[in-house]
C-alpha cells in the first residue's frame, strides 16, 4: 500500500552576499530603498515539502505518492527528477500559463537573509482531490496552499486514510477555525516546538487537548530531540547527533519521512521516532532538502550505532 504525500512542490533557489546587508542599507532611508546586491553564487535545490518527505520516505524503502502542483513554465526540471527517482507523478498536476512554487533566498556573511516566495501553481493544490485516489493507506497533509490544505484534510477523511497532519509554515495562512476542524479530522499532529506553541495559541487548545483528539501529536525541538504526546504518556526521543552540521534545511521533512515509514510499518512510537530522528540527522550533514543519499544498509547501520539495536 501506499502513502499519499499532500504538499508543496518547489524550486529553492539560494544566493550569497559576499557583505553584509547592514553596510549597505541606510537607516534614514528605508522609506525609499532601491537597493541591489552581487550575488556571484547562486544553486537551485529541489525542494518543497512534499517532494522532500516522498524523498525520504523513498530512501527507507516506502511507496510515496505526491500529490502536488507544477507550473507548466517550469515543470521539466521536477518531473525529470522524479522519474529519476522513481517517484510516482500519477497525482502531480501540472498547470497551463503557470510557474512553479520558488523561493528566493539571499543571505549576507553575517546569515542574515532576504527571501522571496512565489507560490504559484502551489495555489491551486485544490485542483487536486485526496478522496480519489486507489490504494493508499495513510496520507499526510503537509505545507501547501490554504485551500489545498483544507480540502485534502477532507478528502482523506471521507476515504478513510488515516493521516498526519503537518499544519508548518501553512499555520498563519489558516484561520483557527480551519486549524481546529482539520485537526479533528486528522489521525496524527506533528510540529515542531515553536508550531505547537503557535497552534495552541491559534486553537486554544494545549498539547493535551490536541492529543484528546487524535492517536498521537509529534513535537520536534531540535537539538533537544523530540517528544510524542500518546495514549500511554509522554515518550522523549534523542537527537540523533550528526557528523557535521551542514544545512538544517529539509531537516523536518526527513524526520516526517521517517514518521510515516514507522506508522506504516507499525514499529511502534520509541522505534518510529528513533528512526524520525536518524533521518534529520542524516540531512543535516548535506546542503540542501534532497542531496544525502544513504542506502537502506546505511540507515539501518547508522540507527543501531545510534541507539544499540537493530531497527528490525
């Protein structure tokens, strides 16, 4: 069985600065800056949180099924990479007269940054329907347009999949009626720690009364691990610590990946969030959402030295 992955699909697109920001922009001016600044490097990552969770979810071995929107002005380059991948494109929509979502990030020497976010073809994620789609088992709802969002929550719901929902950085685009229904809806909640804090503002509601609702709610925090709010309590997962700390981008996605691969498989929470963990770390050790590339043999090598026991 399969696991329908709803989400974003984007182009990452990253700048330098070789200054910094601050020398170059006036204080009594900011009423009318035009400013330009050299970027002599700049790469394109794939990314987006659909495509960064299928590619995790991929590399343990799991069935991904993205459902997601593509700008026909720019879609090649995505699609090509999926095939690539072996990544299924049976529920990507690839839309007339539209770019693909893209993000524009600069950042000067001293890690300050100035983005930009196109949504594009994102916005109309809603094309796509969640309730009909065969042979899915569990599904998340990951990042998306607000529609898309919402409708693929319900979508999921009248079929019977269960799924994760992963409200991230679609938590201000959602209004805390929205945010309440589709929680109820949901199987599963997962945040990390700053999101849970912003949820609960938006709901209302605590971590507990979010878990009186669902199976269970997964906060990551980092550095410091994660927790998983459950029926037999409150279970701390280690962070997994990595070789080199490279780029922290796509981190949640990886760990969301594992997720998944756990619930699919029933390997029970302490296993599945172990394994959730391993993921971020393995892709915290690369730059970019969609560059490391263990083997399944590498995974399950790195897990039991991790934490002295086989993940099977």
């Amino acid at each position: 069985m399969a696991t329908l992955i709803c989400g974003s699909l984007a182009y990452d697109n990253i700048m330098t600065f070789q200054g910094r920001f601050g020398d170059h922009i006036l204080p009594d001016q900011v009423h009318m800056l035009n400013i330009s600044f050299l970027v002599p490097t700049m790469r394109r990552n794939f990314g987006g949180c659909a495509g960064n969770i299928a590619y995790a979810l991929k590399l343990l071995g799991g069935d991904p099924k993205i459902m997601a929107t593509l700008g026909a002005a720019d879609s090649q380059l995505y699609t090509d990479r999926l095939d690539a991948l072996g990544l299924s494109k049976e529920y990507v929509r690839v839309l007339p007269d539209q770019h693909s979502a893209q993000c524009f990030i600069t950042t000067d020497l001293a890690n300050n940054q100035i983005t930009a976010f196109h949504p594009g073809a994102m916005m109309e994620s809603h094309l796509n329907r969640a309730d009909e789609t065969r042979g899915i088992s569990l599904g998340i709802v990951a990042p998306d347009g607000a529609q898309g969002m919402r409708e693929h929550a319900e979508g999921m719901a009248r079929a019977g999949v269960p799924f994760v929902f992963d409200p991230g950085q679609g938590l201000p685009i959602l209004e805390s009626a929205e945010l309440c229904r589709m929680i109820e809806l949901a199987t599963y909640v997962a945040v990390n720690d700053y999101e849970a804090k912003l949820l609960s503002n938006k709901t209302g509601w605590s971590i507990e009364d979010i878990k009186s609702r669902v199976d269970a709610v997964v906060v990551t925090r980092g550095e410091h691990g994660a927790q998983i709010y459950h029926e037999d309590g409150v279970l701390e997962i280690p962070c997994v610590e990595a070789r080199q700390v490279v780029d922290p981008t796509g981190c949640g996605d990886a760990f969301r990946g594992g997720l998944l691969y756990g619930i699919e498989n029933k390997l029970g929470w302490e296993k599945t969030g172990r394994l959730a963990s391993l993921m971020g770390s393995l892709k915290i050790e690369h730059q970019g959402p969609q560059t490391y590339a263990p083997t399944r043999v590498e995974i399950e090598e790195r897990f039991k030295q991790a934490f002295g026991s086989s993940l099977f």
